[in-house]
C-alpha cells in the first residue's frame, strides 16, 4: 500500500480497502507501541489523507467526525459569538482583538464567525490561543513555527506589505504534529480544527495539558464524544450555549 499511495495518482478504492482491512492491526500498533509521528507516517501512509482521517475516526468511534462536528459548529456559533460580546474584556485584550473584524466584514461573515467561534474557545476556557492557532506569513521559514510545537494548526497568510488589510488572504492552513507538519491544503479553519481532532485519535495522542479543556470542549460538546462526563469547566460553557440558543 505504501508504493501505491507515493503515485500521483493512486488507486484510492485499494487504499481505503486496505486500511478497513489492516484497521486492527494499525490500531494494536499504534496503541501498544506509541511509534513517533514520523514513524507512523512512514509506516503509514495514508493514515494522514483528509479522507482516511474521517475514516479512522469512524472506525474508532462510529462517529461521523467531519459531519458532526461541522453541524455543531453551525448550531453553537451564534451563541458562541453572543457569549464572546457578553464577556465584556477590557479594550486591547486577545479576545477583543479576535472580534474586532467582525464589525467591519461585509462578506463571507459566516465562515468569519466561524473561526472567531474555535480560535475564541482557548480564551474563554483560559487557556492559550496561540498555542494551539499559529500564523505566519508566506515568507516566514516553516521551521520557525513548527519548532518546540508538539500539535497545533499553522495559517499561512499572504505577505502583502503594500496593502494593509483588515483581513489578509490566507494562503494555506496545515496540521502539525511533533515538530511536522503531517497535513496541508486545508480549505478552513473549521476543517482543520476537525482534521486535527481526528489524528489525535487516529494517532492516539493524548490532549497537550495546556489545551485539555479546549480539546475537552471540541470532544465533548461539538463531536458529541463521552458527552455524559465533563468537567466543570466544560460543563459551565456548555449550559451557557444551550441557554443562549433559546
């Protein structure tokens, strides 16, 4: 399968296939030796397609990670806006900052909404933003930004020093994983918060500390996972979603 998935254009029924048959396999593997992320790459492959990512997660949970997790965020997004306008920080502060564009869009305010939603959740559950959302531009060396960083999500963003824009052009948005960068060409933020989430299951890497209530938040609330057992902090912003949506 490894040769099959190095041509341009493979054969994508034979990996899927072929995955669905070695699932168990990989799994006790990935469980039991906890490869490094480069050997799992190597080793597999296709594990890191956007597809087979969905896929594994299905396997895994019987869950429908992408659909489900994108159907929450339509329904949660616009108690997570009221919710973020509510909080009243002070002038200058990151979540201020993050909404700010957000009285100036006039167009594409959805997917806007969107990613203020998920880039938002780190700092209303107090924890770093920028662990987890990295930008850089065009220009910037990769390895300054992947270095030292054990998962996060890197936005590329155009390098336009004549025009000033509220909002720059994004160029790219990739996943990285231990120090690399395992994914790339993500159409969205939404997509590759979702994409990201997979991994970690398909990789069986445990939540970085720094951002456990985030990614307990993205679990438990958005991807409906283990939903019965949440923590209080959790727990505290779901009820208030749920009271803002009536």
């Amino acid at each position: 399968m490894i040769k099959e998935t190095e041509k341009k254009k493979f054969d994508s029924t034979f990996v899927k296939e072929t995955m669905a048959l070695t699932f168990s396999f990989r799994r006790q593997e990935v469980v039991d030796i906890e490869p490094l992320v480069t050997v799992l790459r190597d080793r597999w492959p296709a594990l890191f397609f956007k597809d087979e990512i969905c896929r594994e997660f299905y396997r895994i949970t019987n869950i429908d990670l992408m659909v489900t997790f994108q159907s929450s965020l339509e329904k949660f997004t616009p108690a997570l806006m009221k919710y973020y306008r509510k909080k009243k920080e002070p002038a200058g502060s990151e979540l201020t900052a993050l909404l700010a564009p957000l009285d100036d869009q006039v167009s594409d305010i959805m997917d806007l909404r969107k990613r203020v939603a998920l880039e938002g959740l780190p700092l209303v559950l107090k924890e770093e933003s920028g662990c987890l959302f990295r930008k850089c531009l065009e220009t910037d060396a990769e390895e300054i930004y992947t270095r030292n960083v054990k998962i996060g999500i890197l936005t590329v963003l155009e390098d336009d020093v004549a025009v000033r824009k509220s909002l720059p052009t994004v160029i790219n948005i990739a996943i990285i994983l231990e120090e690399t960068v395992v994914l790339e060409d993500i159409k969205d933020l939404p997509s590759a918060v979702a994409y990201l989430f997979g991994l970690l299951y398909a990789t069986n890497m445990e939540y970085p500390k720094d951002l456990s209530y985030t990614f307990e938040v993205i679990q438990k609330v958005f991807v409906e996972l283990d939903a019965q057992s949440c923590s209080s902090r959790a727990l505290s912003l779901r009820r208030k979603l749920y009271e803002l949506l009536r």
